[in-house]
C-alpha cells in the first residue's frame, strides 16, 4: 500500500507543479506529460489501492496533461498605453490603460478582453480556465517630439499612420560596442521623418563618455532620417532620460519607466485541479480511519 501512496503523491505533485511554478517550458514537453501518465497507470497496477484516491489522481493528472499538451506555450504580451493588442494563441485580446512613466506599475490594470466580459489582471496571479496570467515589469520609453520653434508633434507608428503611441515598448533588441541594447522607431509625419530609438539602461549609457548622463541614469539614442531612410544632418543625438534635445531639425524628449506587460502561461484547469484534489485527500482520509479501526 505504501508504494500506492507514493505513485498517487508523485503524479499529484507533478500535476500540482505547473501552478507553483507556471510558465517553465519543462511542462509542456511530451516526456514529462508521459511520466505524469505512467506514474498514475503504475499506480493502477498495484495490488493494494485506493479507488477513491485513484480516481482523484486520474482527474488532477489529464488536467494537467491537457494543459501540458493542448494549452499555449508560455509568451509575453507586450503593448503600450492605451493599445488593444490581440494574442492569437488564446483568441482573446489584452486592453492596455493609459498611464504616465512615473506611475508604480503595480496600480495599473491590465484587462483581458473575452466576448462581452473584460477580466482584470495585475501583480498577482490570475487564474482563467486554463490560464494562468500574471504582469511582469518591462521597460518602456516616453518620447515627445516638436518642431524647431517648439510646437509639439504627433507621433505615430512608422508602418501606421494612423495609430498614434507616444510610448515606445522598446521590443527588438541588437548589439551595440558589445553591449545587448533594446531599440524602436516612431514617425513624425508632419516632419516627413522616421526616427530609430535605442534605449540604453543605467550602466550601459555610463560606457557612451562624454555623452553619459550626469545623473548615472539611463539614455536614448535617437537617429533621425527621412522618409528615404537616409540619414538628416546631424541626425544622430543622445538624449539623458527625462530630457529633451535637439536632433536633426526635431526637438526630441525621453522618459524611460516601467510598464507592465502580460505572461500568460498554461495550468491545469483549476476546478478540475482542485475536485481531484478532494477526492484523493478523501480517499486518503478514508484509508487512515479504516487502519485505525
């Protein structure tokens, strides 16, 4: 009976693991998702069971499985303030509030968008059917653009000018003087121009010399060309964050602060888990009155 005892702990246990730990790739793997199988199918074999507990063990494992096998992998939603960004790996869509760089991540919501219902997400873990979503802090980038005279500018996406986003994600990522920096672009419409941003944290920009920020703070690298993607003269600046300057013929501004994004992993469908669980522990329970009788 002992045996028994240890298999049902071992499959539920395994099982139990994906919500302690969402989102490790191990889960999802088919190895894995076939010793969770076979632990349970041993535990069938023993002489000496529990049917109760069995049967319990049996519903908390294919859940898991079926998370393991048919749920989505583990990936990050990122977007900016006030974009609606749609995850075809669940079918649902991620609602972004507004929020200003020196806002504490944490106070901003982030909702996800299914049918006619919105489901809110923040620092702790959520739970949605299958899902388990959480945010993570990422890195973002405030800009503000306008003309030599000082009048402010729109800004849009350089593919859509028509969506308007003073918050760049900063989500492509390439190796400048050895260093790993994160980068994005924008567009100035009104200007003809497109401007590349590269995003250097505190201890990269202390390596930019005479251009480092005084305050030991992150700096943006801005490159502005025109429409042609060719180069404008003087084009090429580095801006402190929190500061504005000026770079080819604009009036460029930083401001780099977090903001969430959205980790969405797969779990075991939790009232499945959690009735599975019940049963095994009822079994469990009915075993130990039965010794003690």
């Amino acid at each position: 009976m002992i045996a028994f005892w240890l298999l049902i702990a071992a499959a539920a246990g395994m099982t139990a693991a994906q919500d302690v730990f969402p989102g490790n790739s191990v889960f999802h793997t088919g190895w894995y998702n076939a010793l969770n199988v076979a632990v349970v199918v041993a535990a069938l074999l023993q002489r000496r069971k529990n049917t109760l507990a069995l049967f319990g063990a049996a519903i908390v494992v294919l859940s898991g499985v079926a998370a393991g096998l048919m749920g989505p992998d583990t990936h990050t939603v990122v977007g900016s303030p006030g974009a609606t960004v749609t995850d075809d790996q669940i079918g649902s869509a991620f609602v972004f509030p507004l929020a200003q760089p020196n806002v504490d991540p944490q106070t901003v919501t982030v909702s996800l968008r299914s049918g006619s219902s919105l489901v809110t997400i923040g620092a702790q873990r959520r739970y949605w059917g299958s899902l388990i979503m959480w945010q993570a802090p990422r890195v973002s980038v405030w800009i503000t653009a306008a003309d030599a005279a000082g009048n402010r500018l729109t800004i849009t996406q350089p593919t859509n000018g028509t969506f308007l986003s003073p918050v760049l994600a900063m989500q492509q990522s390439t190796v400048i003087g050895g260093m790993n920096v994160r980068y994005d672009s924008f567009a100035v419409p009104a200007e003809r121009r497109t401007v590349k941003a590269v995003l250097f944290d505190a201890q990269q920009a202390s390596h930019l010399g005479p251009q480092s920020p005084a305050n030991g703070g992150p700096a943006v690298l801005f490159a502005v060309a025109d429409r042609g993607d060719h180069p404008v003269p003087g084009g090429i600046g580095v801006v402190p964050s929190g500061s504005q300057r000026k770079i080819g013929g604009l009036i460029l501004g930083a401001q780099a602060g977090n903001y969430p994004a959205v980790v969405v992993a797969s779990g075991p469908y939790l009232p499945a888990l959690i009735a599975g669980l019940l049963l095994l522990l009822a079994g469990a329970a009915r075993t130990a009155f039965r010794s003690k009788t």
